[in-house]
C-alpha cells in the first residue's frame, strides 16, 4: 500500500476548479451557513490511520462518522466521535434507546447521504431533505475549538471551528442532534 499523498498547502476555502456534485454541495452548504473554512487535499483517506496522517497539516482530529441502523434497517443514525475513540454499540443503544445497531449497508449510505463509506461527514445531511437519519454527537468532538472533517470525498479534509458547527451549520441543515457521552 503506497503512503499517503497530502498536499502540505493549507487553502482557504472551496477549490478554484470545481469538483463532483457531492462535493461541491458540501462546500455550498458551508457557504449558505456563512462558515470560513481551510482545507487540505490528500490522496483517498480510506482509515482513521490515513485521517491521522493528514491532522498533522490542520493541528486537529479529523472527526470519526459512523453510519450505523437498527436491526430492521428502519432507522439510520450519523454518530459523530473523535477519531481515536472506541465504539461500543451498547453503550450507544443504552443512551438513545435503541437496541442491536450496526453499521448501516453502503447502499443505504449512498441512497440517503450520497456518500460511500469513508466519506461521510456531517456536511452529508444535506443530501437527507427527509431527514431520515438522526444525527448522533459525541460531547467530545464539541471540545477542541476546531472541528475536522470530509466535504463528501475522503480526498479533503476541512477544518472550521467548532462554534461555527453548533452555531450556524446545524441551524442550516435544521438538524437537531441527540448528544451522548461515550
């Protein structure tokens, strides 16, 4: 496996030239919600190891995003965790009242997120205008005063701060999230 190709170049903002539809969906619904934001571009950050690799360029954890469902595959849920900490699902299931999660199939990632595994953000609810998926917290990832994540391609990593994330991206998504401690 070759090692990761990160471009050390800190930009402000969205790319110059455009890029996929996802992608720049995702640098509109940061502009809509009047959030400034530096982005590095790297090769496919396919791990948490890979994320690991490019923090060293934005000095912050990259955001864990875990597409997880019930058992019936009825109810999808986005779990945002820092990236070094564990996952339990029933210490999960005993804090939102659900019972037997697991990860959510790929095609019902890429049907309500228009994401792939890997890419997941935040910034994907946008695509989820039926609000079928319960965004999940961690009261961890509110700590740090910068945030970091993908635009919908694990090809970037954005960072913006914190504040901006409670602040002015989830009005804009009109999301209300469930906060839990793991």
């Amino acid at each position: 496996m070759s090692p990761m190709q990160i471009d050390p170049q800190q930009y402000d903002g969205r790319p110059a030239t455009p890029r996929d539809p996802v992608e720049e969906a995702a640098y509109d619904l940061l502009d809509r919600a009047h959030i400034p934001f530096v982005r590095v571009d790297h090769s496919v950050a396919a791990t948490i190891e890979d994320c690991h690799a490019v923090e060293q360029y934005l000095d912050t954890e990259v955001c864990k995003n875990l597409f997880l469902c019930n058992r019936q595959k009825t109810k999808f849920y986005l779990l945002l965790l820092p990236g070094d900490k564990a996952f339990h699902t029933k210490d999960l299931s005993a804090q939102i009242g659900a019972s037997r999660l697991s990860f959510a199939p790929a095609e019902k990632m890429e049907e309500l997120l228009r994401t792939t595994p890997g890419s997941a953000s935040i910034l994907s609810l946008v695509f989820d205008t039926d609000r079928q998926v319960q965004l999940i917290i961690d009261r961890d990832v509110l700590k740090p005063a910068y945030f970091a994540c993908h635009p919908c391609r694990n090809t970037s990593t954005l960072q913006f701060a914190t504040s901006d994330l409670t602040g002015k991206l989830l009005p804009v998504l009109g999301v209300s999230p469930l906060y839990v401690t793991l």
